[in-house]
C-alpha cells in the first residue's frame, strides 16, 4: 500500500483537508459531515493509509480498470466471495490478496471488480441485492426473514416498550414530540440481529430514525458510558447523509458514514422493516455491523442490505470496537414526528456466524476462483477501510474527536 498520489489525485485530498478543517473552525456541522464523507470515500477508492502521511509523487494517475465488468461472470463473483471474506479478516497479512502470486496483478478485471465490490459490501453478483448470509429464507417467530442464524438455545426476545414524549434538547434546539421503542434483553447480549416493521406517520423535518444497539440506558449517570452505542441510522426523506454514528458516552455522537448500499426514497409516510445487526468477529477483535430494510414488508423476499461494515477500531478509536454492550437495550428513536408511529414484529435474536460463514472459513484460494478468465488485470489494491486520524503537509485532522454542538442523539 502506497500513500503517495499522483499531483491530480494530491490537490484533490489537499482540498478535502482543507474543506474539512474549516467546516471544522466554522464548527459547521453539516459541512463537516458532508466533507468527512467524501474524506472517507477518496481514502477508500485511492487505497489511502490514513494512520500515515500522504506525499505527492510524480508521474500519471494509476491505469483505471476497464469500465465494462461482467458481474455474472465466474470471475467476479469468485472475486466478490474473496473479498467478502478478506473483509472479516482484521490481519491484513492473512487477506488472500496478500498471499504471494495473490495480487490484483495476477487476476482478471473481472475478478478485482468483483473483489473491490464484495470488501466493500456492495450488491453482489448479477442483477438484485445481495442474498443474506442465511440465503435460505429461513423466518423468525414473528415471520421476519432472518438474516443470521440463531445461536443454539439463544434468546429471542419480542416484548417492548414504546414510548411518545416531547423531547426537550440541551443544545437548546426547540422541543419537539419524539418516539422512542425500547427491547430489553435482561443481560447484555452478544451478537444480535433486531428487527421491527415500522408504521411511519409524517415528519415536521426530515430526521433519522435510529437503531441504537449494544446500548444500555441513555442517562447522564456514570458520565453517560452506559449509553455508548452503535446508531445506525435511516434518513426519512431517504437521503444518505447519516447511516451510522458511535455514541460515546451519551449523549456525543461521532460521524461513522457508511455509503448506502441502495437508495429508500422518502420513507416519512410508509410502512417499513429495518433490521439492525450487531455481531462479534469470530477472532474477537472487530464488530461486524449491517442495516436492512424492507420496502414492502408484507414480502420477506424485499429485504435489502442498506449499510455494511466491520468496525476494527477505525470507526471512533477512543471507543470502537464496542465488543461488549454496554447494557441490555436495543431502542429505535425518532424525532420529529406528526401522528404516533407503530411498531410490530419486534425482535431481538440472538444470532451466531453460519457455519460455511466468510469469518469462519479457511481463506484458501477456491477451486471458482481458478476459473478467472484472461482479460487485462489491473494494478490497484483492494479497497482499505480507514482509521480516524491523519497528516497530511498541512496539519493533523481527526475525524471523529470533535464534538459540534450534540443534540442528545
């Protein structure tokens, strides 16, 4: 891994730097979050070592890889499976494009398209969403798809709790009514897959609805540590501009923007499901997190994956990985509502990697893979997720330690 770009490519990360700083003097936060996704998505595309510094060399930009990709070719999808699996892998050096003749170099366009689409969690193979790691159409108690299979003798839990108020914020950000549904598993629990089909009733202003999960109580007691979480999040007009935050403590939220995977619509007046997942990587260094939804939840076929990502330490290092809950809480939140919104098929499962899973498997080179065909292979490396610190010629910036004016969220 290289983290020396080409003049082009260094004047583009230098002006992201430098946008990202001001929004950070300006303490403008919208700029900020709109800035740091970019940050995050250059870093990524141009395989960019953030925990390093990043130099301007010489020369024209690396050689693109031909546009036309075959996704139903044996190619890509034995590239896709390789990368879903170096994804669960937090030891770069074990990643099977790491292993000698392993390259990019040595592999098809097909095959690294393939690759890059499945480290990153994109749609898959072919036409449609990705299956679920399950891919069987196994369903819950409540008739819900599961996407993960259950642990033996784990606990599913259906009892909730919903609870409409008007929220009253420390920012001083005027009150508002608000909804929060609540599952209490009685114990923290390791490794869960929540899922709720929600009855949306209108917005005053577009928001998030949040799944806050490993979470305990989100109170000021004990400094608000017990209300660290993940919070995955859903924009209702449908926009990507947040898909996942840590809170840590309670109530300082840390951008963790993670690219949708499909775009929703304006969801504000519709009738959803949503699943949050939240499970330990088998070497237990890393959280493996994913969203779904399903726009027709009457149709256990439209569940679709929105958000994809293993959190290694890079999402908020004072905090992340969060491997054990800080509670016993999984709770939906939305602010901003008109009406009461409803709540059915609520679940917390306690789930477990499938058997044949990509983070149990013996990363070995598969016998698909060895049907790659010939096209021109290409030089770049598999994308890399960041980490939230890096220096550049100009200053340090740090992507999730400043705090702008929180809104209890």
């Amino acid at each position: 891994m290289s983290n020396q770009l080409n003049p082009d490519l260094f004047k583009q990360w230098k002006q992201i730097i430098e946008e990202c700083n001001k929004a950070l003097d300006s303490r403008d936060i919208v700029a900020f979050e709109l800035w740091q996704g970019r940050f995050n998505a250059f870093a990524t595309n141009n395989q960019i070592d953030i925990s390093m510094p990043v130099t301007e060399g010489s020369g024209a930009p690396p050689p693109t890889p031909d546009p036309t990709v075959d996704k139903n070719s044996e190619a890509y999808k034995s590239g896709f499976k390789h990368g879903q699996e170096d994804a669960k892998i937090t030891d770069e050096s074990k990643r099977y494009t790491n292993q000698p003749e392993k390259g990019p170099a040595f592999h098809s366009n097909n095959f690294n398209a393939g690759y890059k689409d499945g480290f990153g969690g994109g749609p898959g193979p072919g036409p449609g969403p990705e299956p679920g790691p399950t891919g069987d159409g196994t369903v819950d108690e409540n008739g819900q798809l599961m996407i993960y299979p259950s642990k033996p003798n784990g606990k599913f839990i259906t009892k909730h709790d919903t609870r409409y108020f008007t929220r009253h914020y420390a920012s001083g950000k005027p009150d508002e009514p608000t909804v929060e549904m609540h599952i209490d598993s009685g114990t923290p629990m390791i490794n869960q897959e929540c899922t709720a089909v929600v009855t949306m009733t209108g917005m005053s202003h577009p928001d998030t609805m949040d799944w806050k999960m490993y979470s305990g109580e989100h109170t000021k007691d004990n400094g608000g540590k017990s209300g660290t979480c993940y919070d995955l999040e859903l924009m209702t007009d449908g926009s990507g501009s947040k898909t996942l935050e840590v809170e840590s403590p309670h109530p300082h939220n840390h951008p963790a923007h993670q690219p949708q995977l499909f775009k929703p619509g304006d969801i504000s007046n519709k009738k959803i499901g949503w699943k949050g997942i939240c499970i330990n990587t088998e070497d237990g260094k890393g959280v493996h997190i994913e969203s779904w939804i399903n726009l027709t939840p009457d149709d256990q076929k439209g569940w679709k994956k929105y958000i994809d990502v293993t959190d290694t330490g890079q999402l908020y290092k004072p905090t992340s990985p969060i491997l054990k809950p800080y509670g016993s809480l999984a709770i939906i939140r939305i602010d901003g509502i008109k009406g009461k919104p409803l709540f059915d098929k609520v679940s917390m499962r306690e789930i477990t990697w499938p058997s044949s899973s990509p983070s149990s498997a013996k990363h070995e080179r598969s016998d698909l893979s060895k049907a790659m065909d010939d096209d021109q292979s290409v030089s770049t490396n598999p994308s890399v997720r960041a980490t939230t610190t890096t220096t550049t010629d100009t200053r340090t910036f740090k992507t999730g330690m400043v705090e702008l004016d929180p809104l209890e969220k």
